[in-house]
C-alpha cells in the first residue's frame, strides 16, 4: 500500500519540502511504496524577494517567477487545483473541480496572503502602494519614476508581514536610487512603524536608528494608520497623529488561508508545535513556512531549515522510526542598506539576533543569492 504524503502550497516550504522528501525517500518513492504530491492552484513558483527591486529598476516582475514543473524533482506529482476542505479525520481534502484526495501525511504551506483591500491607503480608489506582488510592484516602480519632489513615506501597517526587513530595505534603497538620480534633496524619506521602536527584533532597531539619521531618513514610531485620506494625501494614525505624503508606500496586512480555520487548524494562523511543527489540532499533519505561528520571523529561510524537520519526522514515521527532527528557530534574514552594501542577521529560539555592520560583499551575497536560489528550491544547492 503506497504512503500518500500531499502538500498544499507550492510556494518556497512547499517545493522545498517535495523535493526533499523525495531525496530522503528515495527507495521507498522509486519502490511505490511512497508518493509525494503537491496541491496548487498556481502553475508557477514565486521567489516574492524579487519584487523589492522591481521598483528600482532592478529586476522584472517575470524574473521572480518559473514553472513549478521546472522547480520540483520529476518524482513530485503535481495537482493543479484549489483545495476547498481540509478533513482532518478522515484525512482527505475536497478539490474545486469536485474530485477528493486522501493523505497519510499532510504539509500546509499555504503562506500569508498580502491583503491590501483591507489596508488603509491600499484599498480600492486609494493612491497608496506596495511591493508584494507583480502588478503592485510594477506600478509602484512607475510612482517612483515620477516622483521629482515632496515626501515619500514607508508606512508599516500590517503586522506580522513577510519578510520582516523588506521594509527597511526599501527606505534605504529608496534613499541610494534618490540619491543617485539628484533628487534625495527634493524629496523627503520618511519611514512609520508602530510600536515604540523602528523594528519588532530590537537589534535591527538599534542598528537602523543611526543609519536612518546619517542619511536624514525621518522616523515617526508608535504611528498605528487608523486612515488614508487620498484626497489630501494624508495619512491618519489611530494615536491622533497625521503626516501628508506625496507618494505613500504601505507594508499591508496579511491573513492566512481561511482553509486554516475552517479546518480547526487554528484560530487564525496554523497552529503547530514549535519544535516539531506538527498541528496542535490534527494527527499526521504538518505546517510550514508563514501559515504557522511560528515565534519567529515569517521569512524565507525559516521555511527551508523548518523543511528539513519536517522532511525528517515524517521518514521516521514511515520509517517506523521514532522521530528526532528538532526545529530550533533558525533564520537567516539579508538586509539591503542601499543600493551597493548590506548586512544579515542569524538567529534562532535560543540566541538574540546580532546585526553585523553593513558591507558590499553582503550585498553582493544576497543579489548572488537571489539568482542561485532556484538550484536552491530544486534540492541541488
């Protein structure tokens, strides 16, 4: 009798999971004893990264994506279709085009789905922008080519949200592209966060303050937007403050699937063991990578050192094995100071992150990261 293991998301945990589980199942994968599936409703991979330098003029928005086929290991079967129920007693999932599909092993990684409608300034009939996808970033790129004077304001108004630096990132690379095209001058950079500090890991606050300061980027924390008005170009805060923008960018909001309620997998994000990231709320189920609610950032790398326990703990189990994968926390987080130097972060449960002074060989790093992180997702790296 094969082993069914399915995994919905072919995002980043998703595919990297696939593609390990296959490696590390090879005689049972080979032998059918195993199949390893992936339910998506999305034919292509995205490396969301990318979309941070399309507004620069630094990237393409087609650069950020591939054929999943061409990104998973020829022993994944791919589905392409949207899951509609989770039956985690029955251990089976209900498809849109009315078919079912039974599993042994489950992996969520349905990610955390950008939601500018419900963000204020983002939302429909309002002037505001953002980065996190490709017809978004696209626009905000043509924003950004005719903004010639007045003030650009990075807002941070979802949180949590992806990728935790990206909007550090985009204040200071916005400082670098001003810069070099001899308008920082006329334009004002402004940056919003809010809670009572520039950054939610306070070692990145701490290495921003004096960056921000040298470079004369403006700060204003404790700025929860309570509304947009496009009208004015104003933005509203929920603590009574107010700041007028000429071009608004906004981190939004991001939500879950609503898979992960309805499902009982959480009350709003997936709710898993932290160490084993096994579902608090259903036998031989698994989530990875943003879902989860996971004490830690909702960045790329935790979705692939978290891959690798949950590619373990499920072999053990099929195994007959008893399981010792341990997920410690471990992130790895790049962050982009400008336009030609940048630092990184590492850390896990145990260690606080430490923020190195910034460098143009890490710079250099990540952008080499970047374009080497398909053979990464594919298992050859």
């Amino acid at each position: 009798m094969t082993e069914e293991i399915v995994i919905i998301g072919g995002g980043v945990g998703g595919t990297v999971t696939a593609n390990r589980l296959v490696d590390h199942l090879e005689h049972e994968v080979k032998a059918d004893e195993v199949r390893v599936t992936i339910v998506t409703d999305d034919p292509y991979h995205v490396y969301k990264p990318i979309y941070l330098y399309v507004p620069f003029g630094k990237k393409e928005a087609e650069d950020a994506k591939r054929p999943l086929a061409d990104v998973v290991d020829r022993h994944v079967d791919l589905v392409y279709d949207h899951v509609t129920e989770i039956d985690t007693d029955g251990q089976s999932l209900s498809l849109q085009d009315g078919n079912e599909m039974d599993y042994d092993y489950l992996v969520v990684s349905t990610g955390a789905i950008p939601d500018p409608e419900s963000t204020p300034g983002l939302g429909p009939d309002q002037d505001g922008h953002h980065f996190y996808g490709p017809d978004a970033a696209e626009e905000l790129r043509e924003a950004l080519a005719n903004l010639e004077e007045g003030r650009l304001v990075l807002s941070v108004i979802g949180t949590p949200h992806v990728c935790p630096a990206a909007p550090v990132e985009f204040a200071f690379m916005a400082h670098s592209w001003l810069q070099k095209r001899g308008l920082r001058e006329d334009v004002d950079v402004s940056y919003t966060y809010p809670i009572n500090r520039l950054h939610g890991v306070r070692p990145v606050a701490d290495w921003m303050t004096p960056r921000f300061e040298d470079r004369g980027i403006d700060t204003e924390t404790f700025f929860n937007v309570e509304s947009v008005d496009s009208d004015e170009q104003v933005i509203e805060t929920i603590e009574g403050k107010e700041l007028d923008y000429d071009l608004m960018v906004g981190i939004p909001e991001f939500k879950p699937s609503p898979l992960i309620e309805e499902s009982g997998l959480g009350a709003e994000w997936m709710e898993v063991n932290k160490d084993t990231l096994e579902s608090e709320h259903a036998e031989n189920v698994f989530g990875i990578g943003d879902v989860s609610n996971l004490p830690t950032s909702k960045a790329g790398s935790v979705a692939h050192y978290a891959s690798g326990v949950v590619v373990d703990r499920i072999a053990s189990y099929i195994r007959g094995q008893t399981p010792t994968g341990h997920f410690e926390g471990d992130t790895v987080c790049f962050i982009e100071a400008g336009m030609n130097e940048g630092t990184h972060i590492t850390f896990d449960y145990e260690n606080d992150p430490v923020v190195r002074d910034e460098t143009e060989f890490i710079h250099w790093a990540k952008l080499s990261y970047n374009e080497a992180y398909w053979l990464t997702a594919r298992g050859l790296l």
